[in-house]
C-alpha cells in the first residue's frame, strides 16, 4: 500500500536546461489583455518544428525528443504550454477549445519568428496532435511544410473518452514530494520512459506553499522551481491520499508534511471540448495538402487526451 521514495533514487527531477537551449515567455495581445505562453526552445538553423503536448502535460514532455531529434537532424525547436497547461498563464485558462488553441500556437509562432517564420513543420501529441490538424488545415500558419500526429486516430480516441473520467478519477489527487510524482507516473504506465517522466513531470503539477494554504484557499499554489533540492531523508506515502465519505464518494486527504504537489490542470473540468478536439481530425488530417506522417503506438491506453 505504500511506497518508498527517497530522493537518491533515479526518480529525482532534472531541470529543462539539459535538453533545450532557453526558456522564455512569450507575450501575445494587447498590452492590457496579455497571455503569456512558456515555450522552450533548442536550435538556430534549419526548419522549425512546433511540438504540441498531450491533454494534461506539458512543453517539457518534448525534452528527451529534442535531444534525439536534434543529434540527428540540423532543425530547430519550439516546444510550447498549451493554454491552461504548464507554466502558460493566460485571462481565459478554461477555453481549450481547438479554435483559440489552433490561434495560440500562431500567435507564438509570429511572436518567436515574426510574419515570416522558418519552414514549419507541426508536430503533435494526442490532444497536441488534434491542434497540429486544425492548425495546419486552417492555414493559420502559410510557412508550415509538414505535419506529424502522434498516437491519435479519430475512432480510437473518440472511443478513448468514454473512459477517460474513470481514468482521471483514478488517478492520486496529490502527491507528498517531486520524487513521489515522477515514481507513480512511471510506474502507472503514465509515461513509460524514466528519463522523460524525470524533466517533464514538475510541467504537470504545482506545488502549494503549505498545507494549511491549500484547504484554506485552493487557489494560491506556485509552479514547482527548476531547481532540484536534494535531500536525504525516505518519505513513505500512500499513492493515491483518496479515503471515501460515509456515503461512499470520493475525498481526498491533505497529507501532513508541508509540500503538496497536485496537478496544475483538472483534465474533467475540459470535457466539454474532447469531443471538439477529435470530431471529424481524420478527415482534416487527409485533406491538408502537406507532407504528413501519422504515428501510432501498438496498444492504445486511455492514459492521455
């Protein structure tokens, strides 16, 4: 029932910096109304590939990829929070609508490149893998030369969501340390490379600053630091912190040490647009007159949207 973690294991976080070149934040709109979007980037030559995260994840699921990617090919790399995900802040957090999202990924782009961007090829994730779709057969960016979808099918996904609120609410609500998230989402199955859950796992949840803080104002948490402290002690915990009410629903309780990491994003609260994000994307996929690759892994789990 419980787990051991200790932060010599090789579940201890790593920063961004070992995999892209520069984190920045890149304004968009007007000056009273901004959104901010993080994106990292890697590169300075070569065609620019755009990669768009999963429902959920973060710009920081591309870190292993560009390090591959870019050990092979000479190209450059934007990778970017989606709105409403990682360390993006933006006025209307709650619209993940394809339309806005397909206009966030434009806006950045001109925003990092100027009106006239390096040859563009879109690369996307699940839910990313649907913007990449819309975005491209909009035409919303006319230098894009290229489109990949990862492990997204219209009917696969479509079928997917039906499960996907059960998932979610299997998941654990909190998790006592770094350490603690990045063991649960590799053992899970959640992300199956070690390394990659390692980097990517501080851009899915935040950390509150006490305890007393969460169950007194849900709402004041801060991102969790690029910096890794170390330390020396073992944390046992229970992995999923959910005990039932007397009418048998579903509560969760606040461990007692000070941190409490949770997700930065409440997957449920969107469904409203999981069926916007995949309805009708084979069709667009088809119909872009682009170089495309579509990618799929043998076995399809409703771990992501």
């Amino acid at each position: 029932r419980y787990l051991c973690v200790s932060s010599s294991t090789s579940y201890s976080a790593v920063s961004w910096r070992q995999y892209f070149d520069q984190s920045e934040d890149i304004s968009v709109g007007p000056s009273e109304t901004r959104d901010v979007f993080r994106v990292y980037r890697n590169g300075t030559d070569g065609p620019l590939l755009v990669l768009l995260h999963g429902g959920g994840h973060s710009a920081l699921s591309w870190a292993v990829f560009t390090t591959a990617i870019a050990s092979r090919v000479t190209c450059r790399v934007l990778a970017m929070d989606l709105r409403g995900h990682g360390s993006t802040q933006v006025r209307q957090s709650d619209d993940l609508s394809t339309q806005t999202m397909s206009r966030d990924v434009a806006n950045v782009v001109r925003a990092c490149y100027g009106e006239a961007p390096p040859p563009i090829v879109l690369v996307g994730h699940s839910m990313g893998g649907a913007i990449a779709v819309h975005t491209a057969s909009s035409m919303l960016l006319p230098t894009t030369v290229g489109l990949v979808v990862i492990d997204v099918v219209e009917g696969s996904a479509m079928e997917m969501l039906h499960s996907m609120q059960n998932f979610l609410k299997g998941r654990p609500k909190s998790f006592e340390s770094i350490d603690h998230a990045i063991e649960w989402s590799v053992k899970s199955g959640q992300i199956r490379n070690r390394e990659s859950a390692r980097v990517s796992m501080v851009g899915q949840i935040k950390r509150h600053v006490e305890v007393e803080d969460v169950v007194e104002s849900p709402e004041q948490a801060i991102p969790v630091s690029d910096v890794v402290v170390e330390g020396n002690e073992e944390i046992y915990v229970d992995p999923s912190y959910v005990s039932d009410k007397p009418d048998g629903t579903p509560e969760v309780s606040i461990p007692e040490p000070e941190g409490v990491y949770s997700w930065r994003i409440d997957l449920s609260k969107a469904e409203k647009y999981w069926d916007g994000w995949f309805r009708g994307i084979s069709n667009l996929f088809l119909g872009c007159n682009l170089p495309k690759l579509l990618l799929l892994v043998t076995q399809v789990h409703a771990t992501t949207v």
